[in-house]
C-alpha cells in the first residue's frame, strides 16, 4: 500500500488527484507516516521515480506526469525520462453508435491519468442534446449536458483537459438525412455556408459546449469537406471557390468562438487539398496562395492528421508546412488504430506513431493526441486501445521501458502481451523489403456474404495459397488466445472471433471444390456440419460482442451489429437450403458460386462487404 500525507505532497490539484485514484487504486491519504513523496522541481518535461528502500520519491514537473510516476511505484518500478509534450492527448470517438457511458468514460479517465495523458478531446457531431432541436443525437445516444458536466468534472479532478470535438462545416451526415435540416443543408455531409440558419444553429452548438466544458479550447472540425459548395450552395449562387468558402465560414466561426471566450482548433486537411486538382491531403507540390494563407484567423490553431506514413520526413515537413499556414504552433494528431478493426491493430499503431513522434521532436512540435476513431460502427473493443495508449506514451519519452507489463498490470488489471497477442487477428503481409503490401482485417471475413464470397473470392484470385495461410494464422493465434483466456477470461472474446474466422474461410475453401464437383457426400457432410457449426460462432461471437459493448457503451448503437450478424445466420440457413435444394435436384446450380470472372473486390467496411445489390 503506497500512502501520502499534507507533508510529503503539498501540491493541492495533485492531492485531488490522487484522493480520486485512491478509490480505485491502493494508495492511500495517511494522517501520519508515508512511503510516498512528491517533489515539483522547475523543469516542466522531467519525471524521475526512485525508492530508497523504505519510500519511493516522484520528482515531477506536471500534474501529469506526478500520476504517471505513482503508477511505475505502484508497479514496484524505478524511472527518470523526459516528456517533451506540453499536451499529451488522445481523441475518443462518441458518436459512430459507440457512446461511452459516463461511469465507463470516468474508467478511461484513471486509466489515462496513470499513462501520463493530460487531455481527452471528445468526437461527438451530433451526438449531444441540444436545445431545441429533437433530431440532435435522434435514437443515437445522445449526451445530455449533465452528463458532460460529470465527465468534465472528473477529469479536472485528474488534471485531464477536457476539450469538445464537433464538426462545424462537414461530416454532418446524422442531421443531413433529416428534413429539419433542409435549409442549413448544402450536401448530404456539410452545412450550407452563408445561410443564416445555419450559423443559428452553429451558435447554439457553440453556446452548449461553453456551458458544458470548463476548458475554452473547442475542435469545430472542418476536414475532409470536399463537396462543399457543390450542392444546393452552387444551385443557389452559382460556383464559388471553395477555399474562399471556407475561409468565410471559418471566420464567422471564429467570431462565434470570440464572443464565447473560446479559442478555435480546426483540421488543416482542406488547406492542402483545395491547392491541387486531386484534393489530396499529402500532395507534396501542392502551394498554397499567400492570399489564402492571409485569409486564415490567427485565432484558430491548426491540427495536422497523419495515421498512414511510416516515414520521419512526410511528418515533419507537413508540421512545418501546416504551422506556416498562419503563424501558430500546430497540434498533431496521430492514432492508435482502433477504427475498422474489432480489436486494435498494433502494427499499424506502431509503425505509423513512432516516425510521427520523431518528427514532433524534431519539429519542437509541443501537442499530440492519439485519435481513436469508430469508423464503420465503433466496434472495437475499446479496451484493447490501452495497450497503444501505453506504449506510445512510452513512446513519446523516446526511452523504453523495460516494466511496462508490469505498469500495464498495476494500472489496468490486464496483461499487456496478452493483448497484443489478442490483436494477431489483423494480418498483415510484408514484402521483400519489410514494408506492409496488404492487411487483411478480420471484418473482411467476418461480414463476407457466405454465398457471394466476394472477398474471399477476390482473395484466393490474388494468391490460391492466401487463404490455407490464412487459416495456419487464425489457427495459431487461437491457439494461444484461448490458452491465455484460461487465467483472463476477457480474453475468451478475442478467442472466439479468431474461431469463427478459422471455420470461416475453412468454410469456403472446403466449398468450392465441393461444389464444382457436385460432390454429394461432401455437400451433405457440409450442410449438416461446417454450415451449422459456423452459425453457432456467429450466435457465441453475437453473446460475447454484447458484453463487450455494455462494459462501456450506451444501448444505442449495438442494433447495427445484432443486424450485420443476423444477416449473417439469415445467409448461412440460405446456403444450406440452396444445397439442399441442389442435392434434391430441384436447381442444378448455385449462381453465386459459378462466378469466376475478373472483379476483385476486398473492401473492409461492412457496406462494402454486405452484397453486390447493396446501393440499390
């Protein structure tokens, strides 16, 4: 049991902190004696954790880094490194169905308090409960702002900055389908710029997360809007240039944000792809006007996004184009990958935050967050993201750190190995020259239509011996997830997708040549057999994924899976009647399983996966 008194931590927001971890962690407020010291020293990047036998000794410069320090002398470990962030962050994504119930949002609080992170922005849209308008959050989930208010409040107690993440221009689909917001609407995903509706709307927005946050920092988002100006805006008034668009909507924003003591943070993404034809964001000759530089408010600080480069370079020379856009130091977002996979995929997380690191430290760029977006339903398993949290706080330090199973275990209560053991489901084949030529995600299986097999199709079309790899892995990994689950039974979930993937693509290599050789016996075998088994994973993965998701989340959003794997079993009961029919003689062909013609088609988000009659 590690104890603190008055004496031997003077520093009150610290205490604070730590009467909150005390409650879930045994450390404890002692009226006299202590084992526990603190001491505040000048520079603001150093932690130095040391025992002398008898009490261990955290010299700090942040809050943060104080409680970073009690968990290496909760896990019995000895440190002294350098951060060199004046914000470690991270972004959690609360609005693709995934809501994050407040008790499970205090949970990733501690958690972050221990791994040294000092600010959470929440991705939110339209997630929220506005004031007067019912379609905000509409069967989504939506939070109330009492419900923030708590969040905020708990992490202030842990020296957690609490920033909002909203979208301010695009990426407003969830509104868009509605008819309330047709006057505000310019495309199915951006608002409709100069329409006085909607900058109404904008100010409430605004004005709810003033009221509901106590930091004045707010994200208005702004990415990826590249239809803007191309619908109802263009038939209205004609084709304006959307770089000049923007820049006058951002500036009302920035006005909006003044008058409500807020300071801006917008993603710097459109900048760089209105400057080229192909509206990329990584264009490396794209040159940005000096007009349109001039344009930009000095307000507003940029954010530059970066998931994908596995190079120093690329990072930092667009930290260095994006600061010279307008003066400010930019924020850099990274990610740890927990989006279009079902568990977080720590190759890509690795390979992709520790070159962005370094050129953070190069560039002296001080704010980086690790973004953990929901994409295609949030259906990660969220807990599995704190394992690439921990490791790339690590990360930032630029020094390894040889206990961090053991700092892992005493913040989390889990195993870290056997977490990135759990992420083997991802696979990931490299070429000659080590770099990564094709992941293949578990979804890519797992929603695959069991007659159309357009994926595993395309597959086998790419390499015959891909698939009976693919098995070898899954067998492996399942293997050893399932061991493992013996001492941690969380782990039993990631064991059971491993399972279902093995008999699936099992599935479709065993029925193709039965088919093709109308071999009776075999179809009859499978029919009764594999098909049904298959089904049954698809019912204990279906039970698995709902305990999963109520740990953590609201009931809203879950449906979208009990229907993708009911469609599944729907598919699956169709298969076996399509070969009890064929055995019957009553069709002499499957059509779906005749096809071998030229499409090759491996997507990894489930409406891609669903069928070829989809968009129809």
């Amino acid at each position: 049991m590690l104890t603190w008194n008055n004496s031997t931590c003077p520093d009150g927001q610290l205490a604070t902190a730590l009467r909150t971890l005390a409650e879930y962690y045994p450390i404890r407020e002692a009226l006299d004696g202590a084992n526990l010291t603190f001491v505040k020293t000048q520079d603001q990047d150093s932690l130095d954790v040391a025992h002398d036998g008898a009490a261990w000794v955290i010299r700090y410069g942040r809050i943060n880094a104080a409680l970073r320090g009690l968990a290496f002398a909760m896990a019995g470990a000895t440190r002294n490194e350098t951060m060199p962030f004046d914000t470690l962050g991270i972004l959690l994504d609360c609005t693709r169905g995934n809501v994050v119930t407040v008790e499970a949002f205090k949970e990733w609080l501690r958690v972050l308090a221990l791994l040294g992170y000092n600010m959470t922005m929440i991705y939110v849209k339209d997630a929220y409960e506005l004031p007067g308008e019912p379609f905000f959050g509409f069967m989504r989930g939506a939070y109330s702002q009492d419900e923030i208010r708590q969040i905020d409040a708990y992490a202030k107690k842990l020296g957690i900055e609490m920033i909002a993440s909203i979208q301010a221009l695009g990426h407003v689909e969830p509104l868009m389908q509605y008819p309330a917001y047709t006057k505000v609407k310019d495309t199915s995903s951006t608002f409709l710029v100069d329409e006085p509706e909607t900058y109404k709307l904008l100010e409430k927005m605004l004005t709810f997360w003033s009221e509901a946050l106590t930091s004045r920092r707010i994200h208005l988002g702004m990415d990826e809007t590249m239809d803007l100006g191309r619908g109802r805006f263009l038939d209205l008034n004609g084709y304006q240039q959307p770089v000049e668009l923007y820049n006058r909507h951002l500036a009302r924003l920035c006005d909006m944000c003044e008058s409500l003591n807020l300071k801006p943070l917008i993603w710097s993404d459109m900048y760089f792809r209105f400057a080229n034809k192909n509206l990329s964001y990584y264009e490396p000759d794209a040159e940005i006007r000096q007009e349109v530089k001039d344009m930009i408010p000095k307000s507003v600080q940029l954010c530059s996004w970066d998931y994908y480069h596995r190079d120093k370079d690329t990072y930092a020379k667009m930290l260095m184009r994006t600061g010279a856009l307008n003066g400010t130091q930019p924020v850099m977002a990274s990610g740890v990958w927990t989006w279009t996979t079902l568990w977080t995929d720590y190759e890509q997380t690795e390979a992709t935050v520790k070159p962005c690191i370094q050129a953070c430290r190069e560039t002296n760029t001080r704010e980086i967050i690790f973004t953990m977006w929901g994409d295609d339903g949030g259906h990660c398993e969220p807990k599995s993201a704190w394992a690439g949290l921990a490791w790339a706080a690590d990360e930032a330090t630029q020094k390894e750190n040889p206990h961090l199973e053991a700092t892992f275990k005493a913040i989390t209560g889990k195993s870290y190995a056997n977490q990135i053991a759990a992420g083997k489901m991802i696979l990931t084949l490299f070429n000659d020259k080590g770099q990564p030529k094709r992941k293949i995600r578990e979804k890519t299986i797992l929603w695959d239509d069991p007659i159309m097999w357009m994926a595993h199709y395309g597959l086998n079309k790419l390499d015959p011996t891909l698939l009976q790899w693919m098995v070898e892995q899954y067998q492996e990994a399942f293997n050893e997830v399932s061991k493992l689950a013996q001492d941690e039974p969380e782990l039993e979930y990631p064991a059971t997708i491993l399972n279902l993937l093995k008999q699936k693509v099992q599935l479709y290599i065993d029925l193709i040549p039965a088919y093709k050789n109308r071999d009776r016996q075999k179809l009859k075998a499978m029919r009764d057999g594999q098909i049904a088994q298959l089904a049954a994973l698809y019912d204990d993965f279906a039970n698995q994924f709902r305990e999963v998701w109520f740990q953590s989340y609201k009931s809203y959003g879950i449906e979208l899976f009990q229907i993708r794997i009911g469609t599944q079993k729907q598919r699956l009961e169709e298969l076996k009647d399509r070969i009890q029919e064929l055995l019957d003689g009553k069709v002499e062909e499957i059509n779906e399983l005749d096809y071998d013609g030229g499409a090759i088609h491996i997507p990894i988000t489930f409406l891609g996966l669903a069928t070829g009659c989809f968009f129809i």
